[in-house]
C-alpha cells in the first residue's frame, strides 16, 4: 500500500478476539449470498498469495512483469477476456551510498533507509526537531541551513520533506513511529526535494532526547547515486460481459494492486487484495449476471497509484457514468492487523460502503466506514465514482518491510473478506436485482458508523 504505529501485543491479541473466526465458508440467511460464499475456497487465495510473494514485485520490474501475467493467465484460465494495460512511469534506483554523521554520536553505527525517489546530496547543519513536519509544526522553528529531525506519523513523507525544505531546512532525518525499518515512497520525483535518510524509532528518539535537553547537534547527511529513469507497469483487466438480454448497462469494478515495495515480498500488501480478486473473479466466472463485471490489478499503486490512475485516465465518459462502484482491497490477509473498515475519500458513505456493511450484517457483523486515500480507489473517486478501500486497521507492523511475508497471512481474515465483498458485489450483479443507479439505490438498510481509525 502507497506510503506504523507501536501496537502492543496486548492490543493486538484483543482485535484478534473481536474478530469473527472462520476459514471455512459461512452460511447467511440469504441464498444469494451463499451462492458466493460457497463457492470460496480460502486455500486458492492462501496459495495465490504464497506464489506471488516469493519476491518483492517492485514496479516497472521483471518480478511485477512476471506476476501481471501470472494474474492474466489465471483470470484467461477462468473464461475472462483479458488485457495487459501498459503504461509509463518515472521508476527509481535507491542510492548507492547513504551515510550519516552527528556530533557526539562519533561511535554510533545508524541502522539507515531511503525513501522512493528521495535525491541526492550533501548537506551539513545543525540539528533541530520539527515534529511530524506539518506546516503548523515548522511555526516558529527556524530551519534555515538546518538538517531537519522529523517524526512519521500525521501527513505524508513527501509532505514532511517538502514542507520542511520550504523552511529553508538541507536536509531531513525521518525517525519512525514504531519499531523497525522505515521502507516507503516520497510519491514522485519532484525538483524541489532535498536529501532524506530515515532513521529507527530508538535512534531518532536518541536524538531528540538530546535536543530537548538543551544539547547542539551538527549532522552531516550524504546520499549518493540515486537515480531515476523511464519504466512500464502494466495493469490486468479481465471482463465478464453481461447476458445483453438482460444487460443494466452498469459495470462494477473490483481491483487490488499486485506490485510491492523494495525489500518486501508484499504477502499482505498486496498479494493478499490480488489473490483475492482473482479468486472472486473464478466463483463469478460462471454466473448469471446483468451488470459488467471487470476484475482490475494495478501495478505501480506503491509509486502514487500510477496504475489506477492510468486505468481511470483510459476510460470513457459513458464507462464513467456507468461505473456504479469500485471496490478496493488492500492488506486483507494479515494475522496481525486490526479489524476490517471500508474507507471512502472524502468520509461519507456511498454504494459501496452500503453494499459491504448490509453484507457484513448479514454474514458476520457490520463493517464500519472511515475516510482514507492512500491506495487505488482514490483516481476513481475522483473522477466521480462510488468507491471505497476495504483493508484492516490499523495495519500490521510488519507493514513495508521484509517481513511482509506468507506466514503472517490469516486463513480468517481472507475468508472474511472475500465473503463480504463477494456478497456485496454480487447484490448489484444478480439478474434479478434491480439496476442500482449511479448509486442512488442502496441495499436494505443497515447501521453503521463513522470511525477515525487510523491505518497506522
């Protein structure tokens, strides 16, 4: 996922017993829905999963190429008809060499990272904190020439690095917010970065402690032979057209990206939402259905949904208009991560979060909404159409780094997922539901409620 919190254990065991239990398909009271749910079978995505993990599956990259096709085989494999969208991206080389001296830290060793097309340079300053670096935060900081220490957490990394540079800072230390490595992207190559090292939790707190104690600090930052350069992602589309006597003129998306972060092997992010979707797409491969039905992985979602982006971009106004809802899954498979949400951009609630929280009702419980970009339902609710992100949180703290991997994945929580969105998407798909339009006709109505919850 583009772009973690400290979660106690404790914490963790209690989202784990609030969660519902269940590997095995679970019965509901409407038939409808269990001519989905019966249909899943959970070892096909577990599997799914473990294949694509084997590797990072960095965009723009022979592994992403390698997986895109594996995804489009499969979905050929069910009766699809299929397409590789290409596309072209800015991809990034992370440096060479990063390195980090600071005054009284002379026998330190820096357990150091970069971030997706940060810059290179040097630059040499005193230290001063600039806490999570929002604009409200640097009121009042002088950073000029200046080697900005900064927390993670509140806004994006490349709004911290560039709010910071705006105030005159040379550079930024980024310490993170929870334990382990800090593995993420500054969205995009931008002429006005400056160069970035990130730093571990206890090593920037180190720091800090140093600061608020009254204590100089003058750091020197050095990166070396980062590099940028023309790449292409593809996206997977696969289409099942409805019956043209009883056809709605209505499409429902359903997508997941199938790229990963350098470093990680992206089991969770986001293997977990690819799987699923492929696994969705083979249970309605071969059912009655009045509204198209187009199964979507995005490739390049970790370098600022590029991907979803690009697919958005291709459509037409009348695909547009007839796009009725577009549901997301994003990390949906972690043993480790809280319950699941469905979240909207702008906070408010629409088709999709209808369909999933009658579904949830109905099959285990009622799933909560919250606002939230960050991953690709963002380009379609831009350009106007119903979408919402269904992802557990908050997320696990293996999120972005190496551990990201198959033996951290929940049966449970795949299971739960594919049920609920499976039902939902099913509900307009049926034949004999009425044509939902433009989401202005909703599901039986159920309760449910806004959550800040936060990813991380």
């Amino acid at each position: 996922m583009l772009k973690h919190k400290v979660i106690p254990i404790v914490l963790l065991a209690s989202l784990a017993c609030s969660l519902p239990v269940y590997a095995e398909p679970h019965p509901s009271d409407s038939a409808f829905d269990n001519k989905i749910v019966k249909r899943i079978k959970v070892d096909n995505i577990y599997n799914t999963i473990d294949y694509l993990a084997k590797q990072p599956r960095v965009a723009g990259s022979k592994a992403e190429h390698d997986a895109a096709r594996y995804i489009e085989k499969q979905f050929k494999s069910h009766g699809y008809d299929t397409k590789l969208q290409p596309f072209e991206f800015t991809s990034y080389k992370h440096p060479d060499r990063i390195s980090l001296s600071v005054s009284g830290f002379e026998d330190t060793e820096w357990e150091l990272g970069s971030l997706t097309y940060g810059v290179s340079g040097q630059a040499t300053g005193d230290l001063a904190y600039a806490g999570p670096g929002r604009e409200s935060d640097l009121e009042g900081v002088d950073l000029t020439g200046k080697i900005a220490l900064i927390k993670r957490g509140e806004i994006s990394f490349a709004d911290k690095v560039l709010n910071a540079a705006r105030a005159g800072a040379e550079a930024v230390l980024l310490f993170n917010n929870s334990p382990g490595a800090i593995n993420g992207t500054l969205g995009g190559p931008n002429e006005d970065l400056i160069p970035v090292l990130a730093l571990t939790k206890d090593q920037g707190e180190e720091l800090l402690a140093k600061l608020e104690a009254g204590e100089s600090l003058t750091a020197t930052v050095e990166v070396e032979g980062a590099d940028i350069k023309e790449s292409t992602s593809y996206n997977v589309i696969a289409t099942k057209k409805p019956d043209r006597k009883k056809s709605t003129g209505q499409i429902v998306v359903v997508g997941a990206h199938h790229d990963s972060v350098e470093g990680a092997p992206g089991a969770n992010d986001d293997a977990s939402g690819a799987a699923t979707t492929l696994e969705l797409a083979r249970v309605m491969a071969n059912m009655p259905i009045d509204t198209e039905l187009r199964f979507v992985t995005f490739g390049a979602e970790e370098n600022g949904l590029l991907g979803s982006y690009a697919y958005v971009e291709s459509l037409s106004e009348e695909e547009i208009e007839s796009t009725v809802g577009m549901f997301q899954m994003d990390m949906v498979g972690s043993r480790d991560a809280g319950k699941l949400i469905m979240y909207t951009v702008d906070g408010e609630k629409n088709i999709v979060t209808d369909l999933g929280a009658a579904a949830g009702s109905r099959l285990s419980e009622t799933v909560n909404y919250g606002r939230e970009g960050r991953s690709d339902h963002v380009p379609f609710a831009e350009a106007g159409i119903p979408a919402a992100l269904f992802i557990h949180a908050p997320v696990e703290p293996w999120y972005h780094t190496p551990e990201d991997s198959i033996d951290k994945i929940s049966k449970e929580k795949l299971q739960e997922v594919a049920e609920i969105v499976g039902a939902a998407v099913y509900q307009i798909a049926r034949p004999d539901t009425p044509a939902l339009k433009n989401a202005r006709v909703a599901p039986k109505k159920v309760e449910y409620d806004f959550e800040e919850r936060e990813l991380e």
